[in-house]
C-alpha cells in the first residue's frame, strides 16, 4: 500500500476504510491486503467484521454455515490444545557442535534441498507410530534366539514434546539414543548405494535400476 | 526360533508349493526380468507417498539395455547397458557415469540345486490374481524365522514376469509395493533409443564413479558371528558422494559389504567417524531400515530390508580384526 499514513498508524485508520479494504481483499484483490491484514491483526472489531463477510457469503450458500466468531475463536483455542497434546514426530536433536562445525553440517543439507523434493516422495522417513512399537515386542518375544533386549527398541519410540531437547552425545552408545534421524539428506546417499545391489538377488524385481534413481541425489546446483 | 516355526506351520491351509515347483516359478520370473523386452510404468508406493517411473527393458543376446524416466520430482532420467549406468539430470546438466560392480548370480539360483533362498523361505502358492491387465500367479515368500520380511509376488502367468511385489511386516502389513500399473511383454527391442541416448552427453558435465572391489578382511574387519541366513556376496570400496562440489566437504570413501540371504540383502558401511556428520540413531523408509552407531573410531550405517534386529544383529557382529 502506499497511503503512508496507513503504513504508520494502521488503526487509526478510519473504520469504514478498513471495511472497505476487507471487502475489496474478499473479493479477490491483492492490493488491499496490507491494510486488510493490519486491520484484521490489530483490531477486534475488523476480525469480527471479516468474519461476518464470510458468514453473509457462506449463508448465502447454505444456511448451515451461520454461525458466531466466538465459535471460530474456541475451535482454534481447541485445536491449539490438540496440537500441543500431540507427540512431536519430528524430533531434531540439539547439536553440541559449536556453531561453525554446525552451519559446515548444515550447508550440505541446505543443497541437498532440492533433492529432498526428488527422493522425498519415496522417502519421507517416518518414526515407527506406538502402534509398531507394540508390533515389536512380540515379533523379538517369539524369536528367543535374537538378541535384542528391549532397551534397543528405545530407539523405535516416537519421542513426546519436552525430548526435542534431548542431546545425543555422537559418540555415545547407540543403545540408549532417544534420537530418530529424519529426512536426512547424508542417508539418500547411502539408501542409493544401497539399492545399486538388488540384483544381488535372484529374484529381480523388474525396473531397479529405477528403485535405485528415486533415491539418487540431484546434484546441488 | 522354535516358537516362530510353530506359528509358521501352524498357520492352516497353506498351500505350500514343493521345491521344485518353487524353483521353476523363481527361475521363470527371474529369466523374465533379465531376458524379456518389456515396457510399462512402474509404481513404487511406501509409507502412503508413491513415485512412479516409466521403463523399458530390452535385450538382444546377451546384452542388456534399460531405460528408466521417473515421472516424479526432479526430472532425471537412467539408463544402462549391461553394468555401465548413466544418471542424466538435464535441468542441471550433470550426467553421473557409473560402472556397477557386476554381482555374481547367486548361488541359489535354481539350476545350481543350491537352494539358500528356500532354507530362508518357504513359498505357498495363493491362487489366481490380476496386475496391470494381465493374468498372474500369487506367490508369497514367507521366511521361516524373524530376521526377514515375508514378500507376496504376482507373476505373469505366460512369461513369469514379476508385475508387483510386496514386502510384508511380520503382522502382514504391507511396508511398500513396486507394481506395474501398465506393462507391455514382449515389445520390439530398441537398443539404440537407450545407447544413443548414453552417448548423447554434449553440455553435460560427467561426473564417474568407479567402485574399487575389496573384502572386509583386507580392511580390516569381520564378523566374528554370521548373521543366521545371510552371505557376504560382494565388498567394495567407493565414494558414496560423486556428485559433490568441491567446495563442500566430502565425505571420504566408504567401505560397502553386501550380504544376501537369497531374496533381500544387507549393506554394511563402514567409514572412519566424523563428529560432524555422524549421529547414532535409526530410520526406516517403507521396508527399508537403517541403524547408525559407532564402532570404535569408525562409524557402521547398516541398511537393507530387513527388520531392525537383524541389522542390529550384524552392527553386534561386526569387530575390528587388527
């Protein structure tokens, strides 16, 4: 926008201004979104205004829709809740590195980005859900033989909220590390040296050499 | 182990098929893969995320020819005579030259008699079944104890090719699929559309990767216990990072052992630790786990489509031998 008295005070712009603005941002125009979204941000009376738009567009579709702003404020407060009652899934660990041995880690990762979007549609590595964790316990109990003591499942359990602060000493016992790697970039490269030897087996699957490109890393340029 | 076997067997109404049977239908599919012209598009789904490819596999005498467009994300293209493999990426314009390590066929390849893969697994047959339009043959590779994944197999039912093939977990969930969703047999060869293409490399800038051939006891490890049903068929040492700028740390050559135990395999890399890169853990992407940890002053990465403990297992295994 460039009312320069608007960018300054935004609220004290004139109301019917901001409703004008609101309007025209419904309606579809990006021009009246810096004010509209100052508006919106800094005064009560524009979200309730904004959302008796679209309560007046909604109605005029189905009646169903009709209801007040409040009811929208207790679902977003209740889906706020939710969210922090859930597990974290993804699960960083802190990094003990001082920062310039950090930022020389992160530099590959931040080229490797556009491979993420290549190997990531087969690779979105995921955490085993409590339900494998459960599958587990029973497929190790029926196998005395194997030697894997419950300890090591550890390693299997999606980690609740406050362990994303959990630090992992890189040359501790793998054992007791509460850390998942995620979406690593530095894994593709030994996913895709991995998977260059399916035809070690007798059976081969047709096309994998394919299985092997899906997680081939794009050169970083 | 006991306990397993008699879950196995426990479980009624298998039609188990008999070793010979078994054999023929493994080498069917297995001859089909490598010597049939075929041409269709390959769905690969793991973990509710799909990718799909399309392919073509020709073959004249005893030269072999593979191309591979993957339809998804970047666009990059494979293709490979014989053991040389050429990854194209044209929006970058880096071709990655390779020179696969040739793997010797597994012994357990029927005609040997040698049949490691039905001491790992039995194989019940399941009926008719249909993929991508054709007829096929339901097969399910169940192993006989829990360090490996059960696969269920649809083949052709004329040429024996293998249409779609699922990895199970131990509950019979499927961890990933790789399926022909369309698939023409028998097409005409077309050998030059693939070599042409390997030539055609003007403005690209080609990067090589040669694996040298090692064993673990030439660097200096071993497993001081195998891993119950599982061989070293192949060790090499390579560059796990070809591509890399030279501006950017690379990481130092890896030692790479392969295991087998017939029908899936294990890959043990193995690298001298950096503090920066390495970080003890585990992930798994489809049937595909990983488990990360030290070993001295050295760092194991062991990846293959097994279960967790079997990996375990091998990292367990794995000593420094001087």
């Amino acid at each position: 926008m460039n009312d320069e008295d608007s960018m300054n005070e935004p609220n004290a712009a004139a109301p019917s201004r901001w409703r004008a603005q609101l309007s025209a941002l419904m309606d579809g125009d990006r021009h009246a979104a810096d004010e509209a979204c100052r508006a919106w941000a800094g005064d009560a009376s524009a979200r309730a205004d904004w959302h008796t738009y679209h309560v007046i567009g909604e109605v005029l579709r189905s009646e169903d829709a009709a209801c007040s702003a409040a009811s929208d404020a207790r679902f977003l407060v209740r889906l706020r809740e939710r969210l922090a009652a859930e597990p974290v899934v993804l699960a960083p660990e802190v990094s003990r590195l001082p920062v310039r041995a950090r930022r020389a880690w992160m530099a590959p990762a931040a080229v490797a980005a556009g491979f993420v979007a290549v190997a990531g549609v087969l690779l979105a590595t995921r955490l085993a859900t409590p339900q494998e964790s459960r599958d587990a316990v029973p497929a190790l109990a029926r196998n005395p033989g194997v030697e894997a003591p419950a300890t090591a499942l550890a390693g299997l359990r999606p980690l609740p909220a406050p362990a994303s602060t959990m630090a992992t000493d890189p040359g501790g016992a793998a054992s007791r590390d509460g850390a998942m790697l995620i979406r690593d970039p530095e894994l593709d490269r030994y996913l895709a040296a991995h998977r260059q030897y399916a035809n070690a087996s007798p059976l081969v699957i047709p096309g994998g050499v394919v299985r092997s490109a899906t997680v081939v890393a794009a050169p970083g340029r | 182990m006991l306990l397993w076997c008699a879950l196995a067997s426990a479980q009624a109404g298998d039609k188990l098929l008999p070793g010979a049977q078994a054999r023929d239908w493994l080498m069917r599919m297995h001859a089909a893969a490598t010597q049939r012209n075929y041409q269709g598009t390959l769905v690969l789904t793991a973990d509710g995320t799909m990718s799909s490819s399309r392919v073509a596999h020709f073959c004249e005498g005893s030269q072999t020819y593979e191309r591979a467009d993957v339809l998804d994300g970047q666009v990059r293209r494979v293709l490979r005579h014989n053991d040389r493999v050429v990854t194209l990426w044209p929006d970058s314009k880096v071709a990655h030259v390779e020179q696969r390590e040739p793997i010797r066929p597994f012994p357990a390849l029927p005609s040997t008699g040698d049949d490691e893969l039905f001491d790992r697994y039995d194989m019940v047959a399941e009926g008719p079944g249909r993929v991508a339009g054709h007829d096929a043959a339901v097969f399910l590779l169940r192993p006989r104890d829990a360090s490996r994944f059960a696969q269920r197999l649809w083949a052709e039912q004329a040429s024996g090719l293998l249409l779609r093939a699922d990895v199970l977990a131990q509950d019979g969930r499927v961890l990933e699929t790789t399926a022909f969703s369309d698939v023409a047999i028998g097409v005409k060869p077309q050998p030059d559309s693939v070599v042409s293409a390997m030539k055609k490399l003007d403005g690209y800038r080609i990067v090589k990767s040669l694996p040298q051939r090692t064993s673990l006891d030439v660097e200096g490890w071993r497993l001081k216990n195998p891993v119950a049903g599982f061989r070293q068929v192949s060790c090499i040492k390579r560059s796990l990072d070809p591509l890399a700028d030279d501006t950017r740390s690379v990481a130092a050559e890896v030692v790479q052992a392969i295991f087998s135990d017939g029908l899936t395999h294990v890959s043990l890399f193995i690298e001298p630790y950096q503090a920066e890169r390495h970080r003890p853990g585990a992930a798994m992407i489809g049937a595909t786990h990983t488990w990360m940890q030290p070993l001295g002053s050295h760092w194991l990465t062991a990846i293959g489509d097994v279960p967790m403990a079997t990996l375990k297992q091998f990292a367990a295994a794995l000593e420094r031998a001087r």
